[in-house]
C-alpha cells in the first residue's frame, strides 16, 4: 500500500560518508575481537575486484589478522567467475598454500556471500559456509530455530538436531529466508551459495559479518580451519543446469512426481523429492531463464551420483519430446 505523491513531495537525497565503518563497527561491537586477536590468524583474500575489496580488508586488519589480498583492485573486470565455487577458486587455494595462511576467503561480486578455503588449500564447498556459520553459533553464541532453503545441505539439519535446535525450510531467495527468519526469531540462517544470514546484525546476506564469525568459530574453537572441516556432518550435494521450456516446466513436475509415486514431496519451490535415506531431490525452474535447476545430495557420493543420473535422464528425454 504505497502513498503516491508527486515530484515536488520527493523530500531531499542524503549521501551517507562513513558506511564502510560503521559496518565495521557493527560487527566488531557483536564479536570477540581479543579472541580473534589473540591467534594472528593469517588470512587470504580473493576480493574479486569486487565490493569486497573496499571493506574486507580492513575488517581483517581490525581483527589482528596478517591479510593477504588477490584481485583487490576496483577495475571493474573479474579476474575469474565471481561466483564462490570450488571451480572458481583454485587462485586463493594456490596462495592459501604458497602464504601459509590459516585461512582463505572468497567474496562473491557483491560481498554478500562469502567461501571458505582451509589451511591445507582446500575449498570446503559453497554451502558450507552456512553450515561452520550454525555450529558456531548454536554451540558458542545462542540456542534457537535456523532457517535455510529447500535446496541447502541437510548438514544444517543434523547440526541443528544436535543442539536440539528446529530447522525451517523456504523456497529459493533470500528475501523468503529471512522473512521467515523475522517471523520465528531464528537465531541464523542463509542459503547454501555462501550466503550467511546474521539476524544479530542484520537480516540480509553479508559475507563481511560472515568472515568474522568464522575467524570467531576458529578462534573459539582452538583448532584449525582443516580440523573443523573434518568434524562436521558433510554429505554428497550435486548442482546442474539443464535446458528446458519454461511453459512446459508443470507438465515436468507432474511427470517427475508419478515416476517417484510414494516418495514425500515439498512443492512450495517446484518439487523437492525427500527418499526415506534421507536423501532428496530439488528440481526447479529459473525465473529469468529456459533452463530447470536439479539440486540434490545423498549420504554417499554413489547413490548421489545414481539419484542424479535418473533425474537428469527423466529432464532431458523430456526436453527432447517438447
């Protein structure tokens, strides 16, 4: 319900200066900083020549870290894909090892989203960083629901169950994500592309307060980026475009959902499949492209790789009659 008015009721346009450090603030206002200090973690940056590069930097200075940043001009060219997967990052893998640094991160464009890679040079996967985000603050900081979408790692879940915590599912987008995170007062929360949601400060995506409560998680916990890798839950998570015709996408879900009669579904996103092993099936169109999304993962890399296959082969036969 928006009040129209016309240009003379516009009011005035105010340019605010100081926004970089007052974000800054904010986030060292909500964590341990002589924690973080006190282990002089090394650190790693692929800014992307991205928004990251402006405000990152400094937050990792602040925080006592020995900071290392790759691509960090504001060139306005992307060195590699922006998107933080494990394709994307072998660079900051490479200079995570060459430094001997503690710990890499890699922003997305716009720094809303953050990776992770490990003291040994390895990338922990885009959903991860959610879910070091849930342990650390279910174990060190509060007790309460989490929320994340349809098409997240179940570690989420099995971590939160642990704490005795509830997990919320939504569809895809992180406006439904902390909608819902607003709604039940949870406590953390994001989607599985890097994206962490930290209701403390605010309730969007920031990859900047994300980088700090990792280092905090780190710090806390005493041990390494490797070793906290290896303690938590990980499953076998698999990402693939197909092409498909848009209009025909229900006439797919239909298909689909007879072929996998019996099994539970969630249809609030297209159709998320949910098998008995605790394995499952996303299969969702883009919005803005002819193309069906099939996210899925299983407790081992075989029946992943098996779900997979007979998904993809049902998408692409289809495709082909229409």
């Amino acid at each position: 319900d928006f009040d129209c008015g016309s240009w003379a009721d516009m009011g005035t346009l105010e340019t605010e200066h100081d926004a970089i450090a007052a974000h800054i603030d904010a986030i060292l206002e909500r964590v341990q900083v002589e924690k973080i200090r006190a282990r002089r973690f090394k650190v790693v940056l692929d800014a992307c020549c991205g928004a990251g590069a402006t405000i990152s930097p400094l937050l990792l200075e602040k925080l006592g870290c020995e900071v290392t940043v790759i691509n960090g001009e504001l060139s306005g060219i992307f060195p590699h894909n922006p998107e933080p997967l494990n394709e994307n990052l072998a660079q900051l893998c490479n200079a995570v090892k060459m430094h001997e640094a503690d710990i890499g991160f890699a922003h997305d464009a716009d720094a809303d989203r953050v990776a992770v890679v490990t003291d040994l040079g390895d990338c922990i996967g885009e959903d991860y960083t959610l879910v070091w985000g849930v342990a650390h603050v279910l174990k060190h900081r509060a007790k309460g629901p989490v929320v994340t979408n349809l098409s997240t790692t179940s570690a989420v879940e099995t971590l939160a169950q642990s704490f005795g915590c509830q997990t919320h599912r939504t569809p895809v987008g992180d406006a439904n994500v902390s909608g819902k995170m607003k709604e039940i007062g949870a406590v953390v929360g994001g989607e599985g592309n890097g994206g962490l949601i930290w209701p403390e400060l605010q309730l969007g995506r920031d990859g900047i307060a994300a980088i700090a409560l990792v280092l905090e998680f780190l710090a806390l916990e005493g041990k390494t980026a490797h070793e906290i890798n290896e303690e938590l839950p990980r499953y076998t998570i698999l990402k693939t475009t197909h092409e498909f015709p848009r209009e025909r996408l229900p006439q797919l879900f239909q298909w689909l959902k007879v072929k996998e009669k019996g099994i539970e579904t969630d249809e609030r996103d297209g159709v998320r499949f949910n098998f008995p092993d605790g394995s499952w099936a996303h299969v969702r169109g883009s919005g803005t492209e002819p193309i069906v999304r099939l996210i899925l993962e299983a407790r081992t890399p075989e029946k992943a790789a098996q779900i997979q296959k007979s998904f993809r082969e049902e998408i692409e036969s289809l495709a082909g009659v229409w």
